[in-house]
C-alpha cells in the first residue's frame, strides 16, 4: 500500500493534474457542470485514456459530497432517473468504442468536445422542444455514449437544460446530480471489465482533495442572480483547458 502510495505521489505531472482537479471542481460548484470538460484535457496529457477516466471517475465520486444534501433539494429527481436510464443503456458502447482508441485520438476528441459546448452555447445553439421523457432518455444515451468514448458525458444534458425555462438552481442541480450519477456508473462498468487499475485510482484518490475544495468553494460563491457571470467564467475556464489540452502542444 505504501508503495502504491508513493507511487502515485511520485507519478510524472501529478501537480498539473491536481491544479486541474481543483479548478474542475470549482467549475462545477458554481456552474453545475465542466469536471471532465476542465480535468480530462490536462489528465489527458500524462495519463493514458482508461486511466484518466479512473482517475475522474474515482475523485468525482467525492468531489460533489459536501454540498450533494442541498443539492439534492433543489433537483427534479424524475428527470434525473430518466437521463441516467438512458445513460446506462449506452454507456457500454462508448467504453467498448474507447478501448480501441488511441491515447492521440483520446486527447482530440476530449478537447475538441470541451471546445464545442461553449462554442454552441454562446452562437445560441438550443434545444427549443418540449421536455418529454422520450427526450429525456434519448439526451441521456447520448451523454452515456459520449461519456464513455471521450469521458464528457455533460454536452447533451447542458445542451438541453440551457434551452430550457428552468431555475437556475435547478439546472445546476440536475446536472450536477446526473454527473455524480454518471461518476459512479462508469467506475462499476470499468471494475466489471476488468479495467480499474490500483495506481489510477490512487491518483483518483489523492485528487477528490483539491476536488472537493474546488467544489466547496466554487458553490460558496454561486449565487442565482449571478448565474449568467459564473456561467461565462465556466465557458472561458472550458475553452483554455481545451486549448491547452490538445495534442498539437507535444
């Protein structure tokens, strides 16, 4: 176990993924979303793609903890059920797509999806339809799937809630709450799979440190009338992480 430890403590670029684990979790304590978006291209430059997806999923299971009770409250829990329905149905596919991906190819997809959400969002891409539960199921397949070969489930359900009449702090609750979900299914499809190696989830361990303190302090500064400002500094913090998290760098 020491030996894991240090290890793990000694692994190359552990700093710049810690430094990425706490802005990732403060990204989603005051927008509700961006973990993977933010974390996966800066995992993605030391880490190989099944590990870099451990180690999220491992720290993400304890990042939203601290503030998962209030946030429960504020969510619409059916919604929730019927997005990680959907999920569960297409999250085996994408794992089974990723498997055969090179770590190059992992690390394009991831930072050009991060790019892509904001992007979207802010040239006014929306979803305008109603909120049916056919709807519902079909964004969470289509979050399971792209979470499972690029490890960003968020797109779809940000895509759709954005367009959507909701509060605030509903959205950021939803969203919040199926990513949590998420976190946890795909860390039970990877053990099933025979995947989860000792040594990322090591990491994944040491990381849910600076993502818990990103989390706490990213929704000690979320306010609702505010949403519009953090959700910006969200897109910004997205965008340069994607940036920095493509290959062309080396």
């Amino acid at each position: 176990m020491s030996d894991l430890l240090t290890e793990a403590l000694t692994y190359p670029g552990l700093g710049w993924i810690a430094l990425g684990a706490l802005i990732a979790g403060a990204v989603r304590g005051f927008s509700g979303f961006g973990t993977a978006l933010v974390f996966l291209p800066v995992a993605g430059q030391f880490l190989s793609p099944i590990w870099a997806l451990t180690v999220l999923t491992v720290m993400d299971a304890f990042g939203p903890l601290p503030t998962l009770r209030k946030t429960v409250k504020s969510a619409a829990l059916k919604d929730v059920q019927r997005l990680w329905f959907g999920m569960v149905l297409a999250l085996p596919l994408g794992l089974l797509v990723l498997t055969q991906l090179d770590p190059w190819v992992f690390r394009t997809l991831v930072s050009v999806a991060a790019l892509c959400v904001p992007l979207l969002l802010l040239a006014g891409l929306r979803y305008t339809g109603p909120m049916t539960p056919p709807v519902m199921l079909a964004t969470g397949a289509a979050s399971g799937f792209l979470g499972g070969v690029a490890g960003v489930p968020g797109p779809p359900v940000i895509l759709l809630y954005m367009a959507s009449t909701s509060a605030p702090a509903l959205i950021r609750a939803n969203t919040m709450i199926f990513l949590f979900l998420f976190d946890l299914t795909l860390l039970a499809f990877i053990g099933l799979t025979g995947q989860l190696d000792a040594l990322p989830v090591m990491i994944g361990l040491l990381m849910a440190l600076p993502t818990m303190l990103g989390t706490v302090i990213g929704t000690a500064i979320f306010h609702p009338d505010r949403a519009r400002l953090y959700r910006g500094a969200g897109y910004i913090i997205v965008m340069a992480s994607a940036l920095r998290g493509l290959p062309i760098w080396g």
